[in-house]
C-alpha cells in the first residue's frame, strides 16, 4: 500500500516532492521523486535540518468520520478544497473575518480558515492541501487509539471551552495557563502556525517552538537517558543515514492537569520517537509514534510534512506567562458567575 | 564516577591558570592575549558549552553585607532604658519570608560593578532605592517573568552555549528561556521584548554581542536595580581558559544612567558527565502567589475566596 503526499496540480507554486511510506515502513526509506536531491550537510558532516520550519497543510490529525474507510480523497474533492484555501486567503487579505464568508464553528470546519479566532490562524497564504485525509496513518483507521477512560477525558475538554469551569487557576488548560500544549504535537500545532527554529552544533539538535517559547535540546553524543522526569521528557537522538531519530522517554506526569487536546499530554509511561528525514530543499517529512498505555490503548503514528520558510524568517519572543491578562479576567469572570448563582439559587 | 580525582585536578589547575590570568589582564582591559580557545569546524573560538556564575550578582550587582532576608522590616526601636544600643533599629525579616530562616539569608558578596558605583540619575537612585524596599512586591523574578540580559547570564542557574554557523543559541535554565544571538543580518524586533534582539560578531577571541529592543519590566538584580526602554547591554564572552568566560557587560541607559557602566565576571564551565539544562518551568511555581486568591475557590485551600 502505498501512501504518498499527493500535490495536486491545481494552483500551487513550487511541488513539493513526494514522501512516500507505509504506516508499516519508515516514510523515508524508498523516498521516490527525492532519489536525485542530496541533502545538504552541515560544516561538520550531520545532515542539515537547520532553518525554520511550519506545517502548512489542511490535513485534519484524525481521519473525519466522513471519510471513514477512505485514505485519500478524490482529485475533485483536492481541487475543491484547494479553491476553499484560495477564497479564505484571498478574504483574510481583504480583510474579512468570519462571517464574510460564512462562520463555522471549529469543530464543524472541515478545512479551518475562517472560523472565530481565525486571526491566530492566519497564514498569510493558502494553506497546501494534500489528498490525504489524516495525519495519523497508524492505526489504519486514522483515528487515536484512545483508552476508554483517555476518551471520556477528551469528551470533556472538548465540551469545557466558554463553559468552564473556572473556579481556579488549575480549571484552564496548560495552553491558557502559558504552561505548553505539550511536546506530542509540537512539531505541526500552534495557533500561529507551530513556528519551530532548528539550531545545531556539534553533537546537539535545538528546536525551538515560538509558542510557549517551548524548547528541546536533542543530544546526538550517543549518551544514554538521564533519570531526570521533565515536562517534556528526556529527549537522545541518532542520525540513520539523513534521518534524526529521537527517543524521549522519562515524562513527567502531568495528566492531573486539563489538556486543550488529550493526546499532548505527558504521563510518566509515555514514549516517543521521531524521525525527521528531509526529503527536498523546503521539506522535513517528520513522523512520530506515540506510546502510552496511561491514555492509549495501541501505538500510533502520524506523518506530517513540515515546510521550510525563508531564510530571513524569524521566531518572536513569546511572552505568554508575562502577559497573561486573560488568568485574571477568567477568575474574575467565574466568581462573578458564582455569586450570581449563589444569588438567584436563594 | 567519570568526573573523579582526574577532573578535580583539571579543575583546580584551570583555576590556577585563570587566577593568573585574572589578576594579571582584569585590571587592563578584561581581554587575554594567552589563551586560545579551541575552534569549531569554521574556525571560530568554541563557547559552547554548559556555563554557570557563581557569586551573589543576582542578590546585589554591588558590595553588600550578608543580610537576614531579602525582605526585611525594623523591629520597633527600644527606648525605655537609657543607653540601651536598641534605641536604634534592628532589621528583621519580614513576615512573609521568616518560615525560611538560615535559607531565606542573603550571603554577602563583593561587587561585580567596575569601579564600584552604578552611575544613576537622581530620581532613578531614589527608584533603586524604592525597589530596594519593596523588593517582595516587585521583582520579576519572584512572578517567574524572563530575566532580561544581563540578569540571565548571573543567575544562580546553568545555561547552554550552541554555536552554529550563522546563529549563537543561549538556552537558560531559569523559565526555559532561550537569546537567538543572529551573527547574520536582522531586522529588529516588532514589539519591545523582555530577553531583546541580539546581533552577535567575532572580535578575535571575543563574541561581541549588541543587545537592544528591550522593554522596561526586568530588573538586574533582587536589589531592586533596573533599567528603562532605552537600555542597551553591549556584552562580551572571552574565553580564558578550557573551564572559564571572561563575561563582561556594558550597560548604557540614557533614561536612567549618566554614563555607561560595567559589570564582570568569570563564568564557570560544569564539568558533570552528560550535563544537560534540565527545565525549570516556573510559570506553575507561581500561579497559586498570583492567582491563588483570585478565583472562586483557592485551591491550596479549597476554600471559598472572600
């Protein structure tokens, strides 16, 4: 079976060569259309990931109920889309929000773009679309294997946001106590488009995330797992060839906090590992199995292709925790719903 | 254990060098003509490495006394008896800190300020001086806010150095907070940020660092000095010797200063075995001191806020 990241031929500049990989196989092994590209090396000899790098792609993390049993979507459904990304784009320029074009709630937006908030989601341009219908390829189905117990707890995160409630500062999740969306999801997520500057030196890969100002630094020395726990676990990489692997074990538990999405969360149990294989001048193809009995009943893998910006891009200062005006303000909202409903309870 | 015997003695025979050296250029010009730091592939002096300050800057940039708290209130004068040496106050800590005890003391130090004075304007010594006495209301570091430059580089936690071709990454351990020293062309920054923009060059043994596009919310150190919008730190990392940085940073704030000022120090190479900058995630160390009281229920207490 093969499943490939399939450009459409409608209207993109640049194509974007194919990763190709089964949820079995490694994505980069038997790349085709890259065979011709070398990757580049840095001054002493580690293959170059350096740059900054932002997912750019409509592909939703879970496969939508509507295309259950369908792994890629048909060439009209990819054209149609891509028109959607094109609209949205061209309203965001002329600076339409929302209801210019048709509010739609997340969670009912097939393709996000215009829906409230979207002023964090503001690409500058389309967004590519590819023909898969999930990042996760594993298992089959595209969906997370959640435990039961993991499920319910995603059901109420989901049902919690304007709702509550907020009765203290451990009722908002970690993203809204400037604390992180978690390390699972760090490489394609973030409401400004996941920037991620790579930085390496002899013997180390840096990331950083501009969200959060999350930060891991990836030995490559060969040193084995410290026995620190830390929010982000405890991060070894490898180079196979033109791939980076990192295996981060020794996560803190940190399920006794709410979660924006449940599958970002840390226990002491989860596992990771991460391939980033660049496989053109403009992409990493990152793939990530994600291990955790404490929220996840199987392994699961996602395949994501992160693009590469320009070389003058910069990442900002993120000063959320400085700047978090919005802690008080939802304290200061949920006493006051508290008292009135002491008052109109009497 | 790796790092034995063998390693203390490197150590200590890197101290005796960088004695030498110290005494020897500090007085000059802080710079060292002696030492030549290994190079990377690019043939550039290598920093890189885990570093760490160790003296009381960030208690007091300046000579200061060991004190009992970094919060202190005068206990009443005692009048009653004539001639009693109590009839002058006597510092002690105040409320809020007191459970600490022999932890919560500020050991003494000797100053890092060259010259010894931190050239303030008039209103901005009686500001310092403010600060001084509110320190408990009003130091960032308590809220766990980003450092600011130079604070990061003195405090009492290790930090990275990366080197790469065209960019120097600094990874602090205090809030996970990481500099980007661009040693290629940038614009400055959109907004006035808390670490600012660094532009970074090569000036022999020395990375030469330009920092500006601060704000005005972080402070130097818990003595209450600070800075304004105009501040801009001109710094310098010389190495000296395998285990030690020649640190030095220039301060000039037109705003608050009438000159330019210095700090320096040596900073110290942690030779542990695998020594990584581990996290330390204040912002969930602070929430319940700045949120705690704010909402419906305190959850350290689980009761109902007043």
């Amino acid at each position: 079976m093969s499943y490939r990241y399939v450009i459409p031929a409608v209207g993109l500049i640049g194509a974007l060569a194919a990763g190709c990989s089964t949820p079995q196989s490694s994505p980069t092994e038997g790349t085709s259309g890259a065979s011709t590209w070398t990757p580049p090396r840095t001054a002493w000899g580690d293959p170059d990931l350096q740059g900054v790098w932002r997912y750019e792609g409509t592909v939703p993390f879970e496969r939508p109920k509507e295309f259950a049993g369908r792994e890629l979507l048909t060439d009209e459904e990819v054209a149609q889309r891509d028109q959607v990304e094109k609209d949205q784009a061209a309203n965001r320029l002329a600076g339409f929000e929302g209801a210019a074009v048709g509010r739609r709630s997340i969670s009912e937006s097939p393709i996000r773009g215009n829906e409230y908030n979207s002023f964090w989601q503001d690409h500058g341009r389309p967004r590519r679309v590819y023909k898969q219908t999930s990042l996760i390829v594993d298992p089959p189905d595209g969906r997370v294997p959640y435990t039961d117990d993991a499920r319910k707890a995603e059901a109420r995160s989901a049902a919690r946001y304007g709702v509550g409630p907020y009765e203290s500062f451990l009722d908002p999740d970690t993203g809204e106590r400037c604390l992180t969306d978690g390390v699972t999801g760090m490489m394609w997520q973030g409401p400004n488009g996941g920037h991620n500057q790579i930085v390496q030196s002899p013997g180390y890969v840096t990331i950083l995330h501009e969200e959060y100002r999350d930060r891991r630094i990836i030995p490559t020395d060969g040193r084995p797992h410290s026995s620190a726990r830390q929010w982000f676990g405890d991060a070894v990489g490898r180079w196979e060839g033109d791939t980076l692997v990192v295996d981060t074990t020794n996560f803190l538990d940190r399920t006794n906090y709410e979660w924006a999405s449940i599958w970002t969360r840390p226990s002491e149990t989860l596992h990771l590992v991460e391939r980033f294989t660049r496989v053109d001048a403009d992409t990493i193809e990152y793939k990530i199995t994600v291990e955790d009995p404490a929220t996840f009943s199987a392994p699961w893998t996602a395949v994501i292709p992160i693009l590469r910006l320009a070389d003058d891009t910069q990442i900002y200062e993120y000063a959320c925790h400085e700047g978090n005006y919005a802690m008080p303000n939802l304290l200061s909202a949920g006493r006051a719903d508290a008292a009135r409903r002491q008052t109109s309870s009497r | 254990m790796r790092f034995g015997l063998k390693g203390a003695a490197i150590v200590i025979a890197a101290g005796a060098v960088f004695a030498l050296l110290w005494t020897r250029v500090a007085p000059v010009t802080g710079q060292t003509e002696s030492y030549r730091a290994p190079r990377t592939v690019d043939g550039r002096p290598d920093l890189s490495g885990i570093w760490q300050a160790l003296n009381t800057a960030n208690y007091d940039l300046q000579s200061h006394s060991a004190r009992p708290a970094l919060a202190l209130i005068p206990a009443p004068p005692h009048t009653g008896v004539p001639g009693l040496g109590r009839s002058k106050p006597v510092e002690l800590p105040a409320q809020s800190v007191r459970a600490l005890g022999a932890v919560g003391g500020v050991p003494a130090g000797e100053g890092v300020v060259q010259g010894g004075e931190i050239p303030y304007q008039p209103w901005a010594a009686a500001q310092k001086k403010e600060n001084f006495e509110h320190w408990l209301e009003r130091d960032p570091e308590i809220r766990c806010f980003m450092p600011g430059v130079p604070r990061a580089t003195y405090m009492p936690y290790p930090f990275q150095i990366f080197q790469s071709a065209d960019k120097v990454l600094i990874a602090y351990e205090f809030a996970g907070t990481t500099r980007t020293i661009h040693l290629n062309e940038v614009q400055n920054n959109p907004a006035a940020t808390w670490m600012g923009l660094s532009r970074g060059r090569w000036d022999g043994e020395t990375l030469v660092v330009d920092v500006t596009d601060f704000n005005d919310q972080t402070w130097f150190d818990r003595a209450g000095n600070f800075h304004s919008d105009a501040l801009h730190v001109s710094e310098r990392y010389t190495p000296v010797s395998p285990s030690h940085l020649l640190y030095e940073a220039t301060i000039e704030d037109p705003k608050v200063f009438t000159r330019p000022w210095t700090i320096r120090m040596p900073l110290y190479r942690r030779f542990e075995p695998d020594k990584k900058i581990l996290e330390y995630k204040c912002t969930e160390f602070v929430e319940e001191l700045l949120y705690g009281h704010l909402g419906a229920v305190d959850p350290a207490t689980g009761q109902t806020n007043k």
